[in-house]
C-alpha cells in the first residue's frame, strides 16, 4: 500500500518549532517580521500571500506587504529592496516571482541581503546551498550566527523554501536519504537544481534529469527517491515507477477543468510506490512553513549580529 505524505502534518510540526522560538524572540522584544514584496496583482501571488500571512500569523511572524504597481521600474524597485535590507526591523524578505519583463529581475534579486533573503533568491544565497553552507530543512546549517540549530559556523544562506520543503518532508517522514539513489526531474534554480544539492548533501546519489534525458522513464524507474519538478500534468505516469520508490511530487498544474494535479500520475503511482506526496495538500502545504522557519532563523541571527 502506498503511504500519502500529508504535508499539513510535516506542516503543523514545522510551525510548532518555530512558533516557539518566535515567542522566545517575542519575549526579548523581537518581533520576527516578514517583508512581503509583490509587484502587480497575479493571482498565484496574492494566493500564496493569503497562505503565508495565514501561517505567519500562527506562528507569530508579523507581515509586512510592500505592494508595487506592475509598471514599477528596476531603479524603483532595487530602492524597495535596499530600504528593506536597511530596515532593522524586517528580518526576511519575499519577493514574488516572476517579475514584469521590463524589469531586470537578476539585478533585483541580487540586490536582497543574503541575512534577509529567506526564499534564497540571490547567487549569494544559491552559492550558500551548493556548498552545502545554507539552511536545509535538517537543522545542520542556517543563516551565519543563527542560534538553536546546531553546526552554527557552517550557515550561510537560506535555501530556496520549496525544495526546503521536501527535505522536510523526508526527515519527518524518517526516510532515509543517504546512500539511495535519487532522481530529481527538473534543473531550474529553483526547485530542481537546489533540491539536487540539499540530497547530495544528505549523501544520495544524484541524477538530475531534464527535457534532454533520454529514456527518461527508464531512468525515473531506478531511482529510490523521485523528486518531480517538471510542470507538466501526470507527466510521470506507470512506466517512470516501481515499487518501494518515495515520490516528492513538487508540481502544480491546472487541468482543463480547473483542477490541481501535479507531475506524477497518481492513480498509476498508488498501490506501486512506497510513498507519495498529493497534490494538492503535498509539498506546497510546507513550503510556508519552512518561510516562517526561515524568517525566525534570521531573526534569531540578526539579534547576534547586532
Ligand atoms: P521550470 O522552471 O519550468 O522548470 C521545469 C523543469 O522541468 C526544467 O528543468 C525542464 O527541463 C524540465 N522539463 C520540462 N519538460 C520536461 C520533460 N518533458 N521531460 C523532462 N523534463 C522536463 O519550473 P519550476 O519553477 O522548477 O517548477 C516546477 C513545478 O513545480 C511547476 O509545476 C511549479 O508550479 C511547481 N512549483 C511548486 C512549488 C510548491 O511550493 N509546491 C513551488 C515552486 C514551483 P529543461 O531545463 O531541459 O527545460
């Protein structure tokens, strides 16, 4: 029988932890904060917004929204960024994604403080988890100086939330990492490739497979570990599985008739693979929990930085 991975449970467990240490901030007169930047009003944003003011709010996290018309310009949008780095008081930044395309995103992401950039957004931050010196859902590394996790000298950066996400899934699940093989459908920078360091980081061997791989199926069936991050509905349907597999089912995709699904055909991966995340209620329902996390680690790191 295939186990379903709910992500609220790794969720709610996450957002514990963190609202502890938040009323511990709280309690020395801290106020975690979270910058929200959003340029224009796209739907997805303004969902993801709602779920993440939502869970801030659980967790004792304060939101700030720094809201943008679409035809911000770049210089107008780097002064949002830099007044927020200089603001002792916001601890982390969001900055919605993908921005409008007169605007130079690569000069804007680059200009968030790496101590703010709690979605790992910047080649600073990115640079952090392929060193393997970011935050990774493990506790092992965080933001420099952070306390209360463990291996202080070794963190960095944030890592980007969503592939965060799915290690914390994993560790809360207790499935073992080190020594499977895993494959990871996908290289962007911000699922993909990122997700392919953090397991190589926990001692998998890694294939990171693409729209180039040839025999893709084949190679998804040998893997221990799936992570899908392709995009592409029921992509990965009964012949990329085998039985025992753990799926990570990052994908998000709107059918036809308006419903989510995400990139593993999940009538062909129950009752094959070992384990599976849904979607909806799999990886996303955790990834604003590792935010939250986030914010709370550079919070923590600011006050000993000061
Ligand atoms: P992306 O930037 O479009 O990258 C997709 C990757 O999939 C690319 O590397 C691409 O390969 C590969 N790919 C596309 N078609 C393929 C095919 N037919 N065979 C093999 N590989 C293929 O997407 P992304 O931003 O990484 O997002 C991936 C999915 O995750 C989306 O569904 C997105 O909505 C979802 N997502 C979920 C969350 C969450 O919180 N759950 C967060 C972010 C994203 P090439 O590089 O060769 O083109």
């Amino acid at each position: 029988m295939t186990q379903i991975l709910k992500g609220s449970e790794v969720a709610d467990a996450l957002s514990a932890q963190t609202a502890a240490r938040a009323a511990g901030l709280r309690s020395a007169g801290v106020t975690p904060t979270l910058a929200i930047v959003r340029v224009g009003e796209r739907a997805d944003d303004i969902s993801y917004e709602r779920g993440a003011c939502k869970r801030a709010e659980k967790v004792g996290v304060a939101v700030r929204h720094v809201l943008l018309a679409a035809d911000v310009t770049t210089k107008g949008l780097i002064g949002q960024i830099e007044a927020l780095n200089a603001d002792s008081e916001v601890h982390g930044v969001l900055l919605f994604r993908p921005l409008p395309p007169h605007i130079d995103e690569d000069a804007v992401r680059n200009t968030l403080s790496v101590y703010k950039d709690v979605d790992g957004i910047s080649d600073l931050s990115l640079a952090g988890v392929f060193s393997g010196k970011a935050s990774g859902g493990n506790g092992k590394h965080g933001v420099a100086g952070a306390a209360g996790d463990g291996d202080e000298d070794a963190r960095t950066a944030f890592a980007p939330c969503t592939p965060s996400a799915c290690m914390e899934i994993l560790e809360h699940c207790g499935i073992e990492v080190a020594g499977k093989k895993a494959v990871v459908v996908g290289r962007s920078l911000v699922v993909g490739k990122p997700a392919a360091m953090m397991l190589l980081d926990r001692n998998a061997t890694v294939t990171v497979a693409h729209s180039r791989t040839k025999d893709l199926p084949a190679a998804v069936r040998t893997a221990d570990i799936v992570i899908a991050c392709v995009g592409r509905a029921a992509m990965l349907g009964a012949d990329y599985l085998a039985s025992g597999q753990v799926v990570i089912d990052v994908g998000i995709n709107v059918t036809a008739d308006g419903s989510l699904v995400g990139d593993v055909e999940r009538t062909a991966a129950e009752g094959t693979v070992a384990a599976l995340t849904p979607v909806p209620g799999g990886v996303g329902a955790v990834t604003t929990s590792v935010l939250m996390k986030h914010v709370v680690q550079a919070a923590q790191a600011a006050q000993t930085r000061h």
